[in-house]
C-alpha cells in the first residue's frame, strides 16, 4: 500500500468532490467547486492513496489577514484512518501566515475546532422554501432616503459598483473571487442599483445539487438595509420553482426576519468560528452567504 499524499485539485477531481459534497447535503452550486479551487491561487486539495481520492479540503488564503477554511469532508469509506488529520494539518500549514482563519462548523465538530484554537462567533443557519409554482410578482423599485433604487439584472451596471460595494461589506476584499462568482453562467445575478449607476446591494442565485435531485442556493445577498435585501430576495425567487435555500449570518437579525418573511423555515445550523482577531459586527450587512465553503 502507497503512503497518503495530499495532491492540489486538478480539473478532473471535479467530479468526486461534487459528489462527495452532494452526498453530505452541503449543496454545492453548480460551478462552485471549479471557482473555489481558482481562488488564492490553489484553494483546494486532496487526499490520494493507491490511485484513489479519499476526501478533500479547501483552505483559502484571501490576504495575509484572513482566510477560511471548509469543504473538509472524507469518503465515509476511509474514515477512521487519519485521511482528515493530514487534510486538516495541510490546510492549517497552508494558511499558518493569516492573522485570522475562519471556517463553518458543524455542531459535532465544535469541540474538536475549539481544540485547535478557533472560537465561536455567530450561529449559520439554513434556510428552505419550497416553491411550488413560478411567480413574478415582486416589486423591483423603492426609495432609499429619497434615492429612487431599482432591481436590475448584473448586465446593467458596471461590475466594478459592484467589486466596490462588496468590498466595503464583506469580511475582506475578494475580487478574484467575486467576478468569477458572479459571472459564472449558471445562474442569475441582481443588482439594487440607484439612478447614478451605483450599487445598494446585489444578490446571485444558482442551481445546487442535493442529496436527491436539484434545487436553488441564493448567495450572497448584501444590502443596505432590509427593504432592499428583500427586493432582492424577492427578485431572485422569481421564476425559480422548487426547494430554495439560503444561509443566513448570525450577527444580522434582520436576515431572520427577511427570509422568515418570504416564507423559509429554518432546516439546520452551523457555528462560524475564528482563530484570530476580527471586527465583531462585519456581517450586518449580509443577508445571505456566498457559501459555507468559502465564508
């Protein structure tokens, strides 16, 4: 029997870790995968053995202040053996220069990451609607302080409104992550935007791939304040039939209230967790999350 390697992410391994994920009810969008592994350079990796993939793990290194940590899953054949202890030690390895490291955690997992030095932030939770019959209905125009916003596709606005606004919101800058997100052709983008062409908010949504069948993931939706994100969230329904998920951040207790209005229901939780510093607060903003994968 060959030792364990851990070999960066080729083109072909897409395949395995889709479905991987998709038995482990994480959902991937389609396309997602491909995306993570071209952010920071190379953001996922396996472990191989004989000539077989075992699991894998992403761990992304946005700048030298902050990375995440997730997609940690191994084949439920190979567990037990220590395939995760070399995925998780690559990972920490990789990421050993950031101030501060994020990740996703599942409740049983909680103990273990505290171990390991990361603390509890906030509680993730998913979200689902089932949507039984396309509608569009949703209002796309509200005013913001006497500003007249409307709800456009992506197309209409300039992508760098957009990479400007997301910065100011998120955690940390991630243009090379967000302008593949966000023009990936799966999917559809919109855009909350005022009458000098600048951006109040946007939201994508994607086909994911469940455990059985196929759905919607939304994610991100950011916005101003919630009149919008729910213009947004409405917007992004439209047309879409079937069961619908978002996962909403811990520290906006507005996104509850905009999902909950919109008819979801909660399904499950995760705990954000960190190791290192961060600005408490950063998520007021976000109504939605890209993904678990990616923070």
């Amino acid at each position: 029997m060959t030792s364990l390697e851990i070999r960066a992410f080729q083109d072909t391994d897409l395949n395995f870790i889709t479905q991987l994920a998709r038995l482990e009810d994480f959902a991937p969008g389609v396309g997602d995968i491909a995306i993570y592994a071209n952010t920071g350079n190379q953001g996922v990796w396996l472990a191989w053995q004989n000539d077989e993939p075992l699991g894998c793990i992403a761990a992304v290194k946005y700048n030298p202040d902050y990375g995440f940590i997730g997609l940690f899953v191994v084949h439920p054949d190979h567990r037990g053996r220590g395939v995760g202890k070399r995925l998780w030690e690559h990972a920490l390895t990789s990421l050993a220069d950031v101030t501060c490291v994020g990740l996703e955690a599942a409740p049983a997992m909680v103990e273990f990451y505290q171990r390991e030095g990361f603390r509890k932030d906030s509680v993730t939770t998913r979200r689902q609607l089932l949507c039984l019959e396309e509608s569009s209905t949703h209002p796309s125009s509200r005013l913001l302080h006497q500003n007249p916003i409307e709800i456009v596709p992506l197309g209409s606005i300039s992508i760098d409104a957009v990479q400007a606004y997301d910065e100011r919101h998120e955690i940390s800058p991630r243009p090379h992550f967000l302008e593949q997100w966000l023009n990936h052709r799966a999917g559809d983008v919109f855009v909350a935007m005022d009458a000098t062409q600048q951006c109040h908010g946007y939201v994508r949504i994607r086909p994911c791939l469940l455990p059985l069948g196929q759905g919607w993931r939304i994610g991100p939706l950011l916005a101003e304040e919630s009149g919008i994100a729910s213009l947004l969230l409405g917007n992004a329904m439209d047309r879409h039939k079937g069961i619908i998920l978002i996962d909403t951040p811990g520290h906006n207790r507005s996104a509850q209230t905009v999902a909950g209005a919109k008819g979801f229901r909660r399904m499950g939780a995760t705990h954000r967790m960190y190791r290192g510093s961060l600005d408490n607060g950063h998520d007021q903003n976000i109504y939605g999350l890209a993904c678990l994968e990616l923070g």
